[in-house]
C-alpha cells in the first residue's frame, strides 16, 4: 500500500498539473511521513523527490508545504536531519531574495532542525544573521511580525538583535511594535547590558510607548519600562557606589580593604560577562567556547585570590565570597568545554560544608540559591561516571542566584609577595651548563604571612618544564608583617639548548581545599595561589666577559 502511494505521489508531483493537485500529492507524502511503519526505502525515496521538486521556480505555495513536509521527515527521522538541513540551506541560497514568505518559511524549517541537532549551529548561524535583517526590511508585515517574534531561534548575535528589536518599536504597524517591544524586554531579561547609552534609549523609548494609541503597545510598554528602568539603577547606582565606596576607601580604610574592593569589582564585572553567555547554549556558541573557558578561568582565580589573600574576613563576609565560590563552580561545571571535572565538583560539595557550618554558626537561612543547590546535588547526587551539564538545572540555579548588597565594615591585610633578580636581563644573563643544576638569586619579601602558610616557588620554562621549591619560613628572619631575605632557587632539569628563558612565581598554597590538585613529586598538593607577577629570568651558556 505505501508504495502505491509512493508512487502516485511521484507521479503527480513530476506530471505538469494544477496547484490543487500538486497539493493533493503533499498530502500523500505527509501521510507517508507521519505513520512510523513506513519503510526506510520509501521514506528515502520521498526525500529525494521533495529535495528534486525544490526548485526557486516552482510555485511559491507548493514550495512552502514541500519546506514543511522536509520539516516533519527531519523531526521523526533523525538520522536525515543533516542531509535535509544542507537541501533547505542549498535552496534558501539559490531562492529569488523576493519570495520573503519561502525565504522566511525555509529560516524555519533551518532553525528547527538546528534546534534538535546542535552540530548545525554553526552552520545556521552564518545564513540565519543576514537572511534574518533581510526579510525584516522587506514590505511583508506578516514576515516581519513573525521573525520579530521568532528572533531568538535564528542565533542573531545578542547586541545587534537589541538594535533590530529598538528600531522596529518605531515600525508603522502596532502589531510589529508590540513584538519588538516584547522582545526588547525579553532580550534585557537573559541578558546583561554594559552601555548605559542603551539602556536610556530603551527605557526612553518604552516611556513613549506609553502613550502609544493602541492598547496592544501600551502594556508592552509597561511591562518593558519597569525592566528598563531597574536595568538602568542596577547599572548606574551600582557604578556610582563602587566610585564612592572606592573613594570613601581610599581616604579612611586600609590598602587591604581597598585591594579587597578592587577584587571584588572585578569579579562583578566578570559575573556580568559570563551570565550573558551561558543564558543558553545558543549564545555560548555564538561568543565561542574558548572565550568563555577563558572568562572563567580569570574568575576562579579573581575569588580564590579574594579568599586566600586577605587576613580578617569576618565571617558574613567569607559566607558572601563563598556563595560567589559556589556560582563559579555552577557555571564551570556547566560550561560545554567542560565534560566532567571531579575536582570540581569536590571543590564544590567541599565549600557547600563550609557554607553550612558558617550559616549554624551564626544561626542564619541559608539563601534561596544554596537552598536549591543542596536540593539540586542530592537529586543527581555524587555522580562520577557521567556529565554534571544540563540546561535545565544551570538555569533554575542561575535564576535563583542574587548578588546581595555587600556590607563590608572591617579592615583587612592583604598577603602579597615582591619579587626581584638583580643584574639580570635579555643582554645580562645567568650563566648554565646544559644539563647540570642552576641557582637562581632572588630578593624576595613578603608581607602579612605567618609560618602556617605554605610558600612555593614556581619556575617554568613551558608547560612540559616546570620545577617547585618549598620556601621554609623557620629559616628566615623577620616577622608576620614583614620578611626580607634572599634565597638561591635551585633548577635541576637545565634544557639542551645554548639559552633559555624561565618565569618564576610565588604561590601560597590553599591550605583549606580538601582536594588534591597538584600530583607532581615534591610540589604543592593544593592549588596555588600567586602573590605577585611573574619575573623572567634570563640564561645562556655563554660565558660573561
């Protein structure tokens, strides 16, 4: 029976016919498609007809029900979702730029197949931008009203769908205003707007939508003013309090305080970048993974810096740099790049505790986003043989996630290190012999560490080369405020090469992470964290005149 239909849809379809009976043949097919018992050579055999009869010069209805059919024959089978994306795309690039409705109706068809097979992302992404901006400025109210309202399937870059959204708020047709005003507020919702210059024209323009004459508009309008106008005071009073706070710092409070503050700015900053980034998995493709491996990365070491590098943290003020601990770790765990991190997610369960016993011991609730997040780990548990990511639970965390205003009252001493080497340069090296061990002079003071803490030395000449030295505090002179003293590096493994160049650092190690990072023999068992810039130090086997 199906190849009877089969082929009496093939030979309607091929025969020269009026559009009725083209539709009739559709109407075949879409049958055929739709019952699951159809066998795999007759659906490849409709597939081959409908991507033959997709042609720019067929009739533009009959080609806009072939669209849907290739639609419905990608979402119930899978396996040929790939092939029909890249004979919709053929065709969109071949399509008169006129036929706004098939051009509009393909963008579908290619955004819902990219929807169930993330592997087409990239692909849509280079079509989806300048066929999008086309058709919108096309005379099709219709067209323009629906991709206003589709935009963010089509992975339109955040900042230029914001300036679309705006500029069709002035579009003649109130249905349209309506739309792009309702995306407006939408996209503000998922993302994090820096240019305060953006933010007032938004909100201005949502005032004068205000007295818009259609009704439509005007509720738009005030559900999108609301949004605008807490965008704005987030954006300006916050940037107007750190100014102040900073200032107010600056005249009555420690350099520790201040370095303190400075911190924590910059993780607010970073917290903004990211949070746009991972409002979907569309935009982190967007922006590109490595950039936000790298934003993460700047953030962890931002808190483990404000964590480890201050003396005097009163305990509200630990609980409240620990909860931005927790959100890292969310978000590291979640990122794409990341398939499954163990430390992590014991780094994670580790600070949890701690978060815990802070919040008995100073008889307070724990905040909405540690209340999920305890829910959400004893749902999917201590898991190590699978990924922690899933869209869902970064995004019910994140929503619960709020940064709460920080009140910080105390004066802090920041731990920090100065490093020097004396009579050293690219022209003015340290003499080696390849192969054989070379000590290093360094000047080397240090400021607020006890001989609890535990120091090391860093040198590395690249990532396969790189040697630890223990820094005993016993044997120094000075006091916790204060050490000064010089100490020879000794570094065994010389390269076999004429000269070479090595960064040293000095870190402390993070004496309350329960994990155990570093597996080097005779290094840190702990991450470290650095307390100044790197020195590069110069070498050569020539010898000095």
């Amino acid at each position: 029976m199906e190849q009877q239909l089969g082929a009496k849809f093939e030979q309607i379809l091929n025969e020269p016919t009026d559009a009725s009976t083209s539709l009739q043949a559709l109407s075949l097919a879409r049958s055929l498609i739709l019952n699951p018992s159809t066998s795999d050579s007759t659906i490849s055999s409709l597939l081959q007809t409908l991507s033959l009869s997709l042609q720019p010069d067929r009739d533009p209805l009959s080609l806009r029900h072939t669209l849907s059919l290739l639609s419905d024959l990608a979402a119930h089978r899978r396996h040929l979702s790939q092939s029909i994306f890249q004979t919709v795309h053929s065709f969109s690039l071949l399509c008169n730029p006129t036929s706004t409705r098939t051009l509009a109706a393909s963008l579908s068809v290619l955004a819902s197949i990219a929807e169930s097979n993330q592997t087409l992302a990239s692909d849509l992404s280079e079509l989806s931008e300048s066929l999008f901006l086309k058709l919108c400025f096309f005379p099709s109210v219709s067209v323009r009203h629906w991709l206003l309202l589709n935009a963010e399937r089509f992975w339109i870059r955040p900042p230029l769908l914001l300036t679309v959204f705006l500029g069709f708020t002035k579009d003649p047709y109130p249905y349209v205003r309506k739309v792009a005003l309702d995306g407006l507020f939408g996209l503000c919702k998922s993302i994090v707007v820096e240019d305060c210059t953006l933010v007032e024209s938004c909100y201005c323009r949502g005032v004068e939508l205000l007295s818009d004459m259609e009704d439509c508009v005007r509720s738009s309008a005030v559900r999108a003013g609301r949004r605008f106008r807490d965008n704005a005071i987030s954006i300006v009073l916050m940037l107007w309090s750190w100014k102040n706070v900073l200032a107010t710092l600056t005249t009555g409070s420690s350099p520790g305080s201040i370095a303190f503050m400075l911190q924590y700015l910059r993780v607010v900053k970073l917290m903004a970048k990211i949070w746009l980034r991972f409002i979907s998995p569309r935009k982190v493709c967007l922006y590109g993974m490595g950039e936000v491996g790298l934003l993460l990365g700047k953030l962890d070491t931002t808190l483990r810096e404000m964590r480890y590098r201050f003396i005097g943290l009163s305990k509200e003020e630990e609980l409240h740099v620990l909860e931005l601990i927790l959100l890292n770790f969310i978000l590291r765990l979640s990122s794409v790049e990341v398939y499954y991190d163990f430390t992590t997610l014991k780094n994670l369960h580790s600070t949890l505790s701690r978060v815990e016993f802070l919040h008995e011991e100073l008889s307070i609730q724990p905040s909405n986003f540690v209340t999920e997040l305890k829910k959400s780990l004893h749902e999917i548990g201590f898991s190590t043989d699978g990924p922690f990511y899933t869209p869902f639970l970064i995004q019910k965390l994140v929503e619960f996630f709020s940064l709460k205003q920080f009140v910080f009252c105390g004066k802090l001493k920041h731990i920090i290190a100065e490093l020097d080497v004396h009579d050293n340069d690219f022209e003015n090296p340290f003499h080696f012999i390849s192969g054989l061990p070379v000590g290093i002079p360094l000047e080397i003071t240090l400021y607020n560490i006890s001989r609890e803490n535990r120091l090391w030395l860093q040198l590395a000449v690249d990532e396969t080369l790189t040697e630890f030295v223990f820094l005993d505090l016993e044997r120094f002179g000075g006091s916790n405020q204060i050490r000064k003293f010089t100490f020879v590096a000794p570094f065994y493994k010389t390269p076999k090469a004429n000269s070479f160049s090595m960064r040293v650092y000095i870190g402390m190690e993070c004496l309350s992470e329960d994990v155990y990072s570093f597996k080097r023999r005779g290094g840190p068992k702990r991450e470290l964290v650095f307390l100044c810039k790197e020195k590069e130090v110069f070498l050569s086997m020539g010898v000095k005149e």
